[in-house]
C-alpha cells in the first residue's frame, strides 16, 4: 500500500528536507491516498508499517517525493 500525505493544520514545506523531519518528528499529515477510503484523516510515522510506500507532498501540494517507511531520506539540517 501506498500511503499520500499532505501537510496538515495549514503546514507547507518548501523542501524535501523539511517535510522528511517533520515526518520523522511525528508531526500529524492528511491521509489523502486514492485507495483510502477514510479520506482525509489525520496521520503520523508511528502509524504507518515499515516498508510502506510513502509520498508527501509539499510546495502547496505541486510538488512529490516518495520513499520507502524505515529508509526516509536524511532531514533538512541546520548550516552553522
């Protein structure tokens, strides 16, 4: 199964990286995937099974990028 996300409570990310720590914070996203029948509810990374695909959404949803629950790319890090 493949679980589409989108940011929730307003959220938008201008990069990958961004989404990818939020991700991996927790933060809650809108399941918004076409084989969901739920649409619209609210989920976070503790609920998705690992080895999940998993495709989030950002730049006020003109932009995706998927990868595999348990292998997310590396997040957005602070440049010192």
């Amino acid at each position: 199964m493949t679980f589409v996300l989108q940011p929730a409570y307003g959220r938008d990310y201008k990069s990958k990286g961004a989404a990818v720590a939020d991700f991996l914070e927790g933060k809650d996203f809108i399941h918004a995937s076409r084989d969901f029948t739920g649409g619209g509810t609210y989920i976070n990374r503790p609920l998705i099974p690992a080895g999940a695909w998993v495709q989030i959404r950002y730049a006020a949803n003109r932009k995706v990028f998927a990868f595999r629950c348990g292998q997310e790319p590396a997040p957005l890090r602070a440049v010192s």
